[in-house]
C-alpha cells in the first residue's frame, strides 16, 4: 500500500531551517553589535556635558570661593572673644603750673595710683637747661612742701635732663602725690617739661605695666 503524497512537508521544513538560520546568525552577531558603540558612548559623554551641568561639576573639583565657609575651632571662638585689656596696674598723672616767675623755685608733681604692690619707679625728664635750672637735694626749697613729704631721690639732674627714682621698701600698694623734681625759672619765655621715660617694677623686678597723663607740659616764665 502507497503512503499518501505530502508535496507541502518540503516548503514547511525549509522555511523552518530558514528561521533557524536567521535566528543562529543574530544571536552570534549580537554581542559584537552591543560593544561596538559603547566605547564611543564613553569618550563622548565629557565633553558633550555642558559646562553648568551637574555632571561636568565634581565636588572635588569646584571652585574654593564655592565652598561654604569652615567652621572654627573651639580655640579660634575662643581668640574671638577675649576681651580687651583691662586698666594698666599703674597710673601716673604728672603736674608741673603753668607759668612761674624768674628766680621762682617750682615743683613738678606726680600722682600715683596703683592697684599692685609696686617696688620701683623711675621717670626720666627733659627740659631746657636756658629757661630752667634743675635743683639738686642740697638747694631744693621745702618751703612749698609738706613736712617730712615723701618725694622722688635724684639720681642725675643738670644740663637738661634729670633722672629720678622712688623706692617702695617691700613693695607697697601706692596712692599719693609727691614732688617729682624741683625748678628754678632762669629767663622769660614759653618752655617745655617732657616726660621721657617711665619705667616700673615689683620686688621681683618684673616690668609692670602703666598709663600716665600730662608727660608734655608748657609754662610761662615772666
């Protein structure tokens, strides 16, 4: 017995295997098509950013006025704070009048206010010697002085300049005013009494600090 004609099976089998073929081609050519265009993908993605974007900004690259302000340190909130100085421990007010008459004998005075024990004081003044003539401890006049006055000890005195010293025993916590120096008027005019110098210390010969007024002054003599 003959089996029956199936003259459809041959076109049917080809076009499967056609299929087939088609398929096994694509998938062997698909990875070479997915890598191909990757790497220029990647040399392109750079420069293509535009230049505000966010991907062309790196927070390690941006600039440093961009960067928000550190926060100081404890020590530097500390440096911000600390106050001002207080007052100087030592204060000196010097005081000469403003005029005298020629063969006057004349003192110039200084106030002191301390707020510490002080051991020593030394004041350096300047004048000039053809208006006024420094007194040394043998010709200083008492007579506008208190009795028993405490008062500066000359060291040098003459030819404009005159160096002078108080000494505190001990160390005391001064305030008064005493005679600083001692004047005689020689000739009329307008001069000057200046303050050059001041230097003060405790027993332990540590500088301590001072603040003074009236260290320039300007008299008459008639």
């Amino acid at each position: 017995m003959s089996r029956p004609s199936r003259p459809w099976l041959l076109p049917v089998i080809c076009m499967v295997l056609g299929v087939a073929w088609v398929l096994w081609l694509a998938h062997e050519r698909e990875p070479s098509g997915v890598q191909s265009p990757a790497p220029a993908a990647v040399t392109q993605s750079t420069p293509a950013s535009p230049t505000g974007s966010p991907s062309a900004v790196s927070p390690a690259g941006s600039r440093p006025e961009t960067r928000p302000a550190p926060t100081p340190s404890s020590g530097v909130r500390a440096a911000d704070t600390v106050r001002a100085p207080s007052a100087a421990p030592v204060r000196l007010g010097f005081q000469a009048p403003p005029g005298a008459m020629i063969g006057e004998n004349f003192d110039v005075r200084v106030a002191i206010d301390a707020s510490q024990p002080v051991a020593r004081i030394g004041v350096e003044v300047i004048y000039d010697p053809a208006f006024l003539r420094g007194r040394t401890l043998e010709e200083i006049d008492y007579g506008p002085r208190a009795l028993g006055e405490r008062a500066f000890k000359i060291e040098e005195i003459g030819d404009g300049r005159a160096i002078l010293v108080l000494v505190m025993k001990g160390g005391e916590i001064p305030r008064m005013n005493v005679p600083l120096v001692q004047f005689e008027a020689l000739s009329p005019g307008w001069t000057q009494i200046r303050v050059e110098s001041i230097n003060v210390s405790d027993t332990s010969g540590r500088t301590l600090t001072w603040s003074a007024t009236g260290q320039e002054s300007r008299m008459s003599i008639n």
